[in-house]
C-alpha cells in the first residue's frame, strides 16, 4: 500500500513537473516574442527619425536653435506683461510727477503741512 502510494506521489510530481516546465517553456517563447516586436518597432522609429533628419546640417541647426531663444524671449516677454511685470511706466511718472509738483507748491506757499 505504501509503495502505490509513493508511486501515485511520484507519478504526480513527474507530471506536475512537466507541466511547470511546459509552462515556462511557453512563456519564454511568448515574452521573447514579444521582445523581438517591441524591437522591430524600435528599429523602425530610428529609422524614421534618420530619414527625416538625413537634410539636416549644422547651419540649419544654428537657425533653429536661433529661432527657438527668439521665440523664448518673445513668449517671456508676454507671460510678463500679462502678468503684470511690464506694465506701462507712464502711470509711475504721472504720480511722481504730481508728487514733485505738490511738494513745490507747498514750499511755495510756506507752509510744509504734515501727514
């Protein structure tokens, strides 16, 4: 009894070692599939991206990259104003202005009156 028993364990454990390697065997073959895919795709954006850049030379990177800061300080440049950081100075001097006059008139009077 004990023999069949050891042999019935041992049966199961052949067979569900099998299956296990099985398992594996499949996937392997399944993520290395989908490995060589995920490469073809790879291989096919590097060469896309060397076909367009094939006309490309230096001169023209400098122009890029010439218009690109132009376009940074364009785009500063009204993020500030929007922001307010650049607003017109013409208000600025019209108060000093009336400052500076309000102070000649009151030495002009005499009287200097306190706030």
């Amino acid at each position: 009894m004990k023999q069949n028993f050891f042999c019935c364990v041992k049966l199961f454990n052949l067979i569900s070692c099998n299956d296990m390697h099985q398992v594996l065997l499949y996937s392997v073959i399944f993520v290395s599939c989908i490995s060589f895919l995920l490469a073809l795709i790879a291989c096919a954006r590097v060469g896309n991206f060397i076909k367009s850049t094939d006309g490309l030379d230096w001169s023209s990177v400098a122009n890029i990259t010439g218009d690109l800061a132009t376009l940074k300080k364009t785009i500063q440049t009204l993020n500030n104003r929007m922001n307010g950081m650049h607003s017109p100075k013409a208000a600025e001097q019209e108060l000093l202005m009336q400052l500076m006059s309000q102070q000649q008139n009151q030495k002009m009077n005499g009287k200097i009156s306190g706030g």
